[in-house]
C-alpha cells in the first residue's frame, strides 16, 4: 500500500517537472534541428528567463494576490520570463553562433562557442543577482486540488503541467502548420535545397533560436515558482532536458516532449 501511494505521488510530480524538462528540451532540439549543433548556452537562457519573471512579480509589489490577480501575475512572469529569454537567444546567435557560421568554422569552433557563452552568462548573473537561491513571491496559495489514485495534485503542479502543455501544444501547431514551421522543418532536411528555393536561411535560424528562447524563459519562470531562481539553476535542469532531447531523437519536436516526460 505505502509503495502504490508513493509511487502514483511520484509519478504526479514527475509528470509536472517533466514538462518543464521538455520545454527546455524544445530549444536544444529546435537548435540542433536547423544547425546540427547542440547549444549548450540554452540552459543559461532558461535561468536568465526565470530571473525575468521574478524581478517583474518582485517590482509589482503585489501580496498575496487573490483570484484574478495571481492569473494575471503568473501570466505577467511567464511573458517577461519568454521576453528576456527571447532577447537571449537571439543575442547569442548573433554574436556566439553567426560569425562563426558566416566564416565556414567547423563544428568544434560552435561547441567551443556554446561552451564559454554559458560560462559567461553564469557568471554574469552570479556577479549581478548573487550566489544564493532566490525565492519567488507566493503568487498562490498552493494546495491539493483532487487526486489520481490516492495522489495529490497540487495548485503548483496543476498551474505548471498546464501552461507547459498550453505552449507544448502551440509550438507543435507552429512547426506543423506556419510558414515558419515550414521554413524551419525545410532547413533542418536540406539547408542548400531550401536555401535554393527561396528560404531565407539567416531568418529561419534566428526566428528559431528566438522561439526555443521564449520556450526556455516560460519554463524558466515557472521553475522558479516550485523551487525559486538560482544563478547556476539552468546546470542541473539543462543537463535533464539535454538528456531528454537526446532520449527522444535530437531534432526531433514531439520526440523531445515525450523524452521530457
């Protein structure tokens, strides 16, 4: 009996933290997708994205917020959170990943890049928020909302599982049904081919770092609600998301969400 409880209990919270892991997921294997290259800075615009909805639920000043307002505060932070991340992504195309890309560098150079633009942006947040964990305003009251099996399902678990099923959804909509998905799932099968036929390769890059951004700054902030935010929190939840990209098939959008879970 203890282990059939524990086991349904885990599995709640699992699934509520695995979707976080598949949206972080979402933008290595968008990445990798378009420029078969792993870019491992993702995991520090995930972190910057959660420290974007934190100073926006901090400056706003509001306590303990009731009905609609926690709606409108959990949104607020998701957007700054998806915004900052955004502004990151894109800033490290532009400066870690195109140059190179422009020169005909070989692949060691982008990991090479990855590699010391995560380390910078570390220990740039580091040095400007601080080594310590910072928590996040309570935007709710977090408590059991019904259970599965003798399994609670909490306010935090709900609100998280259902916004990173919301954008899970939406970016699959994107990729399937845009001419954004089209020009991105056209790249990732043959860049020369598609280059040829009219598709602006440098904007597809872009507009695809810019969406696995604003992915991983949502994610980003709704981790912060669980456990707070954290300079070097993108270490430990990148490496899962790194691994279940690969679990999934790397470049693979719909692989990635089910590796996450």
């Amino acid at each position: 009996m203890c282990f059939t409880s524990q086991f349904w209990q885990l599995t709640v919270a699992g699934l509520a933290i695995g979707s976080l892991y598949a949206l972080i997921a979402l933008g290595y294997t968008l990445v990798y997708g378009v420029l078969q290259l792993i870019n491992f800075a993702h995991s520090e615009v995930f972190m910057l994205g959660g420290f974007g909805g934190l100073f926006l639920v901090r400056g706003l000043g509001v306590h303990n917020p009731r009905g609609i307002a926690s709606v409108l505060l959990v949104g607020g932070g998701m957007i700054a959170g998806s915004l900052l991340g955004a502004a990151t992504a894109f800033t490290l195309e532009r400066v870690a990943y195109r140059p190179l890309r422009r020169r005909g560098a070989p692949r060691l150079a982008f990991l090479i890049s990855a590699i010391g633009a995560s380390f910078f942006l570390l220990n740039l947040a580091g040095k400007e928020f601080g080594r310590f964990n910072n928590p996040m305003p309570q935007l709710y009251t977090s408590g059991e909302v019904f259970s599965v099996f003798g399994a609670q399902v909490t306010t935090n678990q709900l609100v998280v599982a259902a916004s990173a099923l919301v954008m899970l959804i939406a970016l699959d909509r994107i990729i399937v049904k845009t001419r954004l998905g089209m020009g991105i799932r056209s790249v990732a099968q043959d860049a020369e081919a598609a280059s040829l036929m009219g598709v602006d390769i440098d904007k597809v890059i872009t507009r695809t770092f810019v969406l696995g951004g604003l992915l991983g700054g949502a994610a980003g902030f709704l981790f912060g609600i669980q456990f707070g935010v954290q300079y070097n929190m993108g270490f430990s939840a990148g490496t899962k998301a790194f691994t279940a990209a690969v679990l999934g098939g790397i470049g693979n959008v719909r692989g990635a969400v089910m590796g996450g879970l």
